[in-house]
C-alpha cells in the first residue's frame, strides 16, 4: 500500500463507519506515522504543539480501533493497517467517472451469514476474513438521525432474519428515505459480502445500471464468473436479458444489498403512480426477477411512490416489503434544539402541523430563527400556514407529476374543509366511483392523503401542508 492508499482507505473506513472524514491535522499525523516520524516531527511540520498532535493521534487511535475492530496503536498502525483487505477499484464507466475504495469496514467479527442456497463449489470470498466491500461513492453524506429506531429494526428485521428479496422505503420528499436507509446500511453491512448505492435521479437507463452493479461485483471479486479481465466494456454482455441473468447470478452466489435510490425518476408523470417512464419500462423485469426468484441478495428502493409490480408482490409473508414512512414526531425536537429555536412549549404544534417532515421542519425552524430570533410562538401567531418558496419547491415536482384525475381529486380535497368520506365525495366531485377509487389509491401510494377511520367508514383528507400549497398553487 503506498501513502496515498493508506489515507484514502483509513478516510474511507472513518467515514464508512462514522459518517465524518479524516481532517487535515489527522491525515498529517496519519502520513506522519505511517512514515515512522515522531510527534514532536509532525508537530513541527504542522506547526502545532507536541501536546496538541498527541492529543489528536490518541483520538483517532481510538477512532480506528472501533472502526477496524482491533487496536490500534502509534507502534503497531502499520500492521494493523497491512492486516486489513484493502481493494482499490478504479473503473470507468463510460461518462460517470467513478474511483472506489472498498474496504473491510465489519466492525465486529460478526461473518456474513451463510447464504441460503448457497452450494460448496460456489467461489467466494474467504470465510475465515468476513468482508464487506462497499460502494458508496454515489451516496449522499450521512447526517444525525433522530429516532427511526422501530423503522431501523422492522427493516434489519425483514432483510437480515427474514431474508426478504425486495424492499421498498416510500415517502415524500424530506420525509428520510436516504438517510434512514444510510443508516441501515451502517447497522447491517457486515451481513453482505457487497453494499452498493445507487442513485436513479438522472433516470439512467436500466443497462448503464445494469454495467454499474454487474462491474462493481466482478471488478471486487475477480472469481466471480464471467468477466474474467476486470468487467470492461467488451466483456459484459450486451442484451438486456443476458446482464439481468449475469447479474441474478452474483446475487445468488454472493450477500449483496443494493440501494437504488430517488427510484421516482424513472417512473412517469401524468400517470397513476407506480407506471414507468416510456424509455424505463424494462426496470420492471429486473425488479420482478429480484422480488420472485430465489437469491441470498435484497434491492432497497426509496421512492416517492411504489413501482407497479412492487404494489402487486409486496406481503406480509411475501419476499417484497413496503415501508411508508411517517413523520418524526417528537423526535423533531432535536431539530428545532439544533437551531437553537425558543417557546419548546409550542413545538408539538409546529411538529403536527408540518406532520414530523424534517425537511420540512427544517426549513420552517430557518424561518423562524431567520425572521423571529427563534421564536415559534410569534410566528405561530400569524396564523397562517406558512411554506415559503424552499419548501413549495420539494412539492412543487411531486404535485406536477400528478395525473389529470389525481389532480381534479386533489383539488376538491383542499376544498373541503373537514376529512371526507368516498361518498362525500362522490356527491362533491365530478368523478365516476371507479375513477375516485382509482384517483384515492394512487393519491395514496403517493402519501399525498391521509386517512382516519369513523364509524366503519373511512374518511380522506389532504395533509395541511398539501392543502396549503394546492390552494396557493391550483392545479386545474
Ligand atoms: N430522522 C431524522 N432526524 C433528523 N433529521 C432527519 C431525519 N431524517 C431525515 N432527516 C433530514 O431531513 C432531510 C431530508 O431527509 P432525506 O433522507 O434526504 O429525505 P428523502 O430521501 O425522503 O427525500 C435531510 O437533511 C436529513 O438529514
Ligand atoms: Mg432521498
């Protein structure tokens, strides 16, 4: 390993494992001991005192201890190092430049769990040295979690001990897709012998996809038949179905989690939800073949709505899952402390209005430390259900996206001004009972209308949020 390797694996590892990088006094100590220089010699070079670098090396020994899972000393980080697989990939995927450090980053000695079906002759990777390669060169930084702790075990719940093949995590915008599943990933990652992350935001189609995971896989374990020179362009297979059947292959001979996230980029708008963009349609083959067929391997897909076949699979005791996840609740608190916002007494209110989005949140706590000093109950004194152009800018993309027929319905639901029942509304809308039926199940794939239950009847209503944003924006 030369120099460069070793801060860029340590850098990967701490961050892996903490969600921070290594700062610029760490790496100097790092450099410098790697080089067998003394404190009071990188002090002089970084122009601090001997006390203060060791101060600092004590702290990132201690952190690299709980990241490798072993000691880690001045004397002994070489070995220590040295004793850790280190796999340095570089690839270059056609535009999307991509360099990738993956690294042993299974805390503790926990082994991948043993594959279901998983035969003897199967290449893979040596049991006695549990590793989890990781890519996650496409994920967005990871940041506090508050709470999340009932959705973190039901999700470790379903994919560790149950196995499930498929899950989706659904929500709108800000509700905390990406970084309750960042935080998935750090509590069960030594369960996989590959973690991936992908994002879908661009709508990519589904073989450049496809290439990416198929040559992350074989690029990390060059057994892995049949790319057999690195995974380069020449050897993948070219047809869809070929790279569907190559990739299916390596989620049945190897653990591995994928992550697709912003998943909504590929479906279509002025549909019901869950249908694919025209030039997207084939992501529903692959998505079938991972959610029916047999495999040791499980998809996480964050999207603001569920797939079509996603709806259709998912069960209780079914390998497909669905989690739609609420607001934070009072665990938002930690938030409004974070921005230093006054009046606690009055925060519950501010919560339940914004429904513990904290994106949402967010945005309203700047506000108010922007425009009242922190003050929540003065700004709860206007009265007036308060967006701005931050946070109608997140609904903005999810309310166009509407169908036609969604749109009608949702403007009828801002109308009203009490939770409504179907036949409320089939009284109040101009809508056919299977146009409403329809419009009511899409709206709600899409977490766009809340439900109550009432005397054996179930009742709709729009969150106030939404409410407020249809009636300042009409959308027909
Ligand atoms: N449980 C949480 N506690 C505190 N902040 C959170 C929580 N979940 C999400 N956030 C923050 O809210 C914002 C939106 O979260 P994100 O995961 O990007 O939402 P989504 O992926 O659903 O659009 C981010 O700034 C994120 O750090
Ligand atoms: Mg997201």
């Amino acid at each position: 390993m030369d120099v460069q390797e070793v801060l860029r694996f340590a850098d990967e590892m701490v961050f892996a494992k903490t969600g921070e990088h290594l700062d610029d006094l760490q790496k100097a100590i790092l450099l410098g001991v790697w080089e067998g220089q003394k404190y009071s010699q990188i002090a002089e070079t970084s122009y601090c005192s001997e006390g203060h670098i060791r101060n600092i090396a004590s702290k990132l020994w201690k952190r690299l201890s709980n990241v490798l899972g072993e000691e880690v000393t001045q004397s002994n980080l070489r070995s220590a190092l040295e004793r850790q697989q280190v796999f340095i990939v570089s690839s270059n995927f056609g535009n999307d430049f991509l360099h990738i450090g993956n690294v042993n980053v299974c805390k503790d000695s926990q082994s991948p769990e043993v594959p279901k079906d998983r035969s003897p002759s199967t290449p893979t990777s040596d049991t006695s040295k549990p590793q989890t390669r990781l890519d996650l060169a496409d994920a967005p930084h990871i940041s506090s979690l508050s709470d999340r702790t009932s959705e973190l075990a039901t999700l470790e719940k379903w994919i560790v001990q149950e196995k499930c093949n498929l899950a989706a995590i659904l929500g709108l915008s800000g509700i905390g897709k990406t970084a309750l599943s960042l935080h998935l990933i750090q509590k069960i990652q030594h369960n996989f012998e590959y973690v991936i992350w992908r994002s879908l935001g661009h709508s990519p189609p589904l073989e450049t996809t496809l290439k990416n995971l198929i040559q992350f896989i074989a690029n990390q374990y060059p057994p892995n038949p049949p790319l057999p020179r690195g995974g380069e362009e020449g050897f993948l297979p070219s047809s869809i179905p070929e790279r569907i059947s190559l990739l299916m292959e390596y989620l049945r001979k190897n653990r591995c989690l994928i992550i697709l996230d912003d998943v909504q980029a590929i479906l279509s708008s002025g549909q019901l939800a869950g249908n694919y963009r025209p030039d997207c349609e084939n992501y529903s083959i692959l998505f079938r073949q991972i959610g029916e067929t047999t495999h040791n391997s499980c998809l996480i897909l964050n999207s603001w709505e569920p797939p079509r076949e996603i709806t259709a699979l998912k069960g209780e005791n079914s390998p497909v899952r669905t989690l739609q996840l609420k607001g934070i609740g009072v665990a938002a608190t930690e938030i409004f402390r974070q921005k230093s916002l006054l009046n606690p007494e009055q925060w519950e209110n501010l919560i339940n209005t914004y429904r513990g989005n904290p994106l949402w949140l967010k945005i309203v706590a700047t506000t108010i430390q922007e425009l009242f000093r922190g003050r929540v109950a003065e700004f709860l004194k206007y009265d007036m259900l308060f967006l701005g152009e931050e946070l109608a800018a997140t609904l903005h993309p999810q309310i166009n996206r509407l169908s036609e027929l969604e749109k009608k319905l949702i403007s009828q639901l801002s109308r009203e001004v009490n939770p409504v029942s179907i036949e409320q509304l089939l009284q109040d809308a101009d809508l056919s009972p299977s146009e409403l039926f329809n419009g009511l199940q899409s709206l709600g794939r899409r977490s766009l209308v809340e439900t109550e239950e009432q005397e054996n009847e179930t009742l709709f209503n729009l969150c106030p949020v939404v409410r407020q944003y249809v009636i300042l924006n009409p959308v027909c």
